[in-house]
C-alpha cells in the first residue's frame, strides 16, 4: 500500500550527497536554501584555508593547566587521550567517507577556529565535490548543553549560493551515539584525567552541495546566540568523481569483548546483492576508544566455508598492504579488479597482528565467520580454508562492500526482523534477502544493491547501548543516532526503507515518540533526496512485553502509516501494509501461525519472504 510518486531514474543520486549526514535533519525547525541568488554583499572578504583560519587552542598536554581553553571556562581536550585514540597532530581520519587533515595541534598552537562567518578557501579539497564534512563541536556558557546552531553558506564558482544550518551538539552534554570520537575525559584549570571532567566529544557533520558545480568557498555559520560557540577543527570534502554503490553492508551494533585475537586471520562470510567489475571493502572502528592496526586483507569469491573458489584478491590501502584505523574512523581498500556478479558469495580476510580484546561489532549475523587460531599469522591469501579452525559469531570491523558504477543501492533500516534474527543460519533468508532476489529475476529493472542496516534489539528514538564503552548488549544507539553512519553514507543510496518501532513500544515509548521519530527519519531522508518508505509494525501478541497497552500504540502507530500513505502530501514516498501481510487473521494482536518463527515476535523464514513478497519493486524504484 502506498503512494506513488513522480518516476525518476534509479541511478540512485548520482547527484545526491552518498556518505554523508545534513545536520539539519535531526531538527525539523531548520532550513534548507538550495535556490540560487547574487552572492551576498561580503562575498568579497578574502577566503584562507583553514590553517591560516585556526586561531584558538582547545587541546592540551594533562597537566598543564593554562594549555587550552575550549568553553571559556578553562577547559581544553586532553592531547593524551586524542593520541591514544589514533588522531594524532596533523593526521588524518575519514568520517562519513570524507578525509578530513587534523590540526597539528601542541605546544599551545591554534587548533580550532570558532565559526563567525569567516571565508574558507577550499582549494585543498576536489574541485567537484558531493559534500563538505566539518570536524566541530559545541560549547555553552548557560550550562544547559543544548546543541549550538550556526547558518552558513556555501558559494559556487558560478555566481550561485546556498545556505546551510549546522546543528553540533554540546562537546560534553551531547549524544555519544551520534559523535565521531568520544574521550574519556578533558583537562581543566584546575585538573586533568577522570576526576577533572566526564567524557567530552567531538561530531562529524555534513552539508550537502552539488557535484556538478565547483565550490569557490565556504562561509562558516554565524551563531546568533551569545551563550554558545560551533568551534571547527577541521573541513573536508567528499570527491565526486568516482562512482560507488554499496553491494554489501551491515551496521555495527555495539562495542564488545572479543577473542581475544592476536597475530590471526579473520575470514568474514558477506553475499552481494548486485554486481559490478572493482571492488572495495570498508572497515569501521566505531565506538572504539583505541586505534586498529589491519596488517593485511583480501578478497575472494566463496568455494565452501572459509575455502575460496579461485584465488584471494590481496587489498591495498593507499597502496600499503595495511592501515591503521583511528578510534571512531573508517578506512576504505583500494579499488580492486573483481568481476562480482550479484547474489555471489564472497569472504573477506583481514589479518590483526596486534592483541585486540574489544572490537565493533555487528552482533547478529546469523551467518558463519571463521578465524584462525591466535599466532597462525597472516593467511589472508589461504585458499584451503584449513588455517580457519575458529569460528566468530558477529561481524567485526567489516561495515561495507561496494562496487564500481553500479545502479544505486536500497537501504532497509530496522530492527531484528530485518537483521534476520531466527532466519535460518547461511541461508540468505532475510526479508532484504529475498528482496534482493525479486530484484534480481526482474530482467525488466535495475538491479541495485539492497543493502540491510537492521540492528537487533534497536530503537527509533531511544539508545540501547550508549555509544561508549564496552558493551554487553549490542542492541545499536538508536536510528536517529545512528543513520549519519548506517544509511547516508551507504554508496550510492537514493532509497530507504523503515521498518521499525516495535523496540521502542515494548520498552514504554508513547506512539506519539515513535511517530515523530519515523518523521524526523523521513526529514533526514528527504534533505538527502533519498526516497522513504515506511513499513506498518507487524503484531507480537504471546511475547513478554507485547501487552495490550502496547498493542493500542502499535495499532496508533499503524493508522497513522495508513492515514500517510492517503496523504498526496505526505513525506513518505509509500507505506507498504506488512501488519497485513503477517497477522493472524483469527487474532490480529498475533503473527500467522505458519509464520511464527516460535517466540510470537519474529517472523519465520516463511514470514520475511511474505513481507519481501509484498513490496511493490516498480514503486520501490521509482519506474
């Protein structure tokens, strides 16, 4: 059931922002100005690079009591605790696929500028650029840790301009599930380490422009309130001359205990969902507090188990064997020649010769990974499979495949009936699955990537691990703070799927929560010129929490979609009834007995293909 919009072509945003986040679209009240104008009467102020514009220092040795002053109070970041996380003096970490230099922060040097519509010259960056990400964040002096907002502008080489609103949350009140690195602790005039102040952060955000025009500067944003400061440590563009769709990938959950692996080979089982002829992996450190040391990594077609049919494909990066991921970063393989065809098997190896005891996980990956054994070494290029004694039950590090011009990606973006809980092991059986198999026997449509981003155990609107530290239940920060990351930087997304609330409900939160949390998604999705469909929640009668005071919320929430999906105005592209699709007949409140998969909540092999089945793919694509 759904509303269908104008046709448009399923390349999937190739003039749309792919990997980034529009800081807008957490806060409905923004605006976004893309209408072309005369450049504004200050258009003429001499732009600089941001070197020559950093000139406050908020980093600082421990100990030193006067080395920085981020918030006016003497507070500073602790360079100690940056460093240990791998952001060291002038490095470089990627954030939302953008590259982004730090400043050589140290001995008292200026390290951020606070933004007040100065011009940034970004000669430094591609000419032609799909984003422009900012390395920021916030500071009050009301103690109230409300986000710190700033309007700037963005001013094309052609006479034209646009402006943006950058939203950054406070540095030490704001959400770590949304921040790009959290530490542990910040410096004070009168302290440093865990006793001086809480856990301080810094946030990655991205404004969209168009590729097809060259950027002759930047204004950073003017912030209007007196009590509030956006301090920006770096900028970064994202290049849009190469041309990526995501075949592959899976949304990191949490931050656990793993192993503990040293000197070993990870061998991770993926399946692709469309094809192309290079290949490139991604890998996360996310939530992470330390740095990851990749010592090498391959790529190879899948025989049986960890056997390879053919030989590995060794991966480079920047052209070295191996890297090094920052805490919070991402670190992208070299393109690679491999004919990839879709619905393929694949394994992905990657070898950690140093001692790691915590990694980011994808929790529920209801397929088979393997390792070696600890101190067996580099055998990312094994083609037997007899190194991988060891099996790993999540999905480590590994959060993306991507292919060369492909036709686009679908994202589905939800909870443990998307990420497949109690499908059947290595089967391929997930509702995105057989999504991606309809697509696939459709001779008469593109075949984009389907890319599943569901987390068990996840919420809409409220976290379920924190965002720091070791987790114990890796049931994901919630969708609000986790889709800068999980869907607008999936190469090559133009359309988005969300199926969830169900979490959210059956944990206390009001259908007017879960309501204005798919909204807000939606708003996201529409900033980005990406496409949104919302699924109505499937019943859970029989199960714990599934009481019949949640029941009448899901039933609220429920009409609500299918009041939308009525509306000719309605942010949502179609809302597709799979409540319908799955319910018991004789009693709604319940899922169809042959679709039960025996808890009363997640539907069985049988169910998510119905729910798969149900999906209209000419309106899904537009055509």
């Amino acid at each position: 059931m759904g509303r269908r919009r104008p046709a448009r072509a399923l390349r999937l945003l190739a003039a749309v922002v792919v990997g980034t986040f529009l800081v807008t679209a957490l806060h409905p009240e923004g605006t976004h100005d893309a209408t072309l104008r005369p450049l504004d009467e200050n258009a003429d102020r001499t732009a600089a690079p941001l070197a020559e514009l950093l000139d406050h220092t908020g980093i600082s040795q421990d100990g030193v009591s006067d080395g920085g002053d981020l918030d006016g109070a003497g507070n500073s970041l602790s360079a100690r605790t940056l460093e240990a996380a791998g952001w060291l003096p002038g490095g470089e970490v990627t954030l939302l696929d953008t590259p982004l230099r730090l400043p050589a922060y140290g001995e008292g040097r200026p390290d951020h500028v606070v933004a007040d519509g100065q011009h940034l010259d970004l000669d430094v960056l591609p000419a032609r650029m799909r984003s422009v990400t900012f390395l920021a964040t916030g500071t009050r002096t009301d103690g109230t840790g409300a986000d710190v907002r700033g309007v700037g502008k963005v001013i094309y080489t052609d006479g034209g301009e646009r402006d943006f609103d950058l939203v950054v949350p406070d540095w030490a009140a704001g959400p770590a599930g949304d921040a790009a690195l959290t530490l542990p602790y910040a410096n004070s005039a009168t302290g440093f380490g865990r006793d001086a102040i809480g856990s301080v952060r810094l946030y990655a955000r991205t404004i969209l422009v168009d590729p097809g025009r060259e950027v002759d500067r930047v204004v950073l944003p003017t912030v209007t309130d007196q009590q509030a400061d956006l301090r920006v440590f770096s900028v970064g563009g994202r290049s849009a001359v190469q041309d990526w769709t995501g075949t592959w990938a899976r949304a990191t959950s949490g931050y656990a205990e793993v192993g503990p692996w040293e000197d070993q080979t990870l061998r991770l089982a993926v399946r692709s969902t469309t094809g192309g002829p290079k290949v490139r992996i991604r890998l996360d450190n996310t939530f992470a507090a330390r740095p990851v040391t990749i010592g090498s990594a391959s790529i190879a077609l899948r025989d049986e188990g960890p056997s390879t049919r053919g030989a590995a494909v060794p991966l480079t990066f920047d052209g070295a064997p191996g890297g090094i991921i920052p805490a919070g970063g991402r670190l992208f393989s070299d393109p690679v020649e491999l004919a990839l065809p879709p619905q393929t098997e694949v394994l992905v190896s990657f070898h950690l010769p140093e001692r790691v005891t915590a990694a980011p996980i994808h929790f529920a990956s209801v397929d088979t990974n393997h390792t070696s054994a600890p101190g067996s070494g580099d055998q990312t290029l094994d083609r037997s499979g007899e190194p991988y004694t060891g099996v790993v039950d999540q999905w480590p590090f590994l959060t993306g495949i991507d292919v060369m011009d492909g036709p686009g990606a679908v994202v589905t973006f939800g909870d443990s009936i998307t990420d497949g809980i109690r499908s059947t092991r290595d089967a391929h059986a997930r509702w995105p699955d057989v999504l991606s198999d309809r697509l696939h026997a459709r001779e008469d449509l593109p075949h984009p990537g389907v890319l599943n981003l569901g987390v068990a155990g996840n919420r809409v609107a409220a976290d379920g691990y924190p965002g720091e530290g070791v987790s114990t239940y890796a049931n994901g920060v919630s969708m609000l703070h986790r889709a800068q990351r999980d869907v607008f930087s999936q190469s090559g997304v133009g359309t988005v799927v969300v199926f969830a609330g169900i979490n959210d409900l059956r944990w206390g939160a009001s259908s007017e929560e879960v309501i204005a949390g798919l909204h807000r998604l939606a708003r996201t999705a529409e900033e980005h010129d990406v496409r949104v469909f919302a699924g109505t929640l499937v019943p859970c009668g029989g199960s714990a929490r599934c009481t019949p005071a949640v029941e009448e919320q899901r039933h609220r929430v429920n009409a609500h979609l299918r009041e939308e999906a009525q509306d000719p105005e309605s942010i949502f592209a179609g809302v597709w009834d799979f409540d319908a699709v799955v319910r018991d007949p004789v009693d709604p409140t319940r899922l169809r007995p042959e679709f039960d998969s025996g808890d009363f909540l997640h539907p069985n092999d049988e169910g998510l293909r119905a729910i798969a089945e149900s999906v209209d793919l000419d309106e899904l694509l537009g055509v």
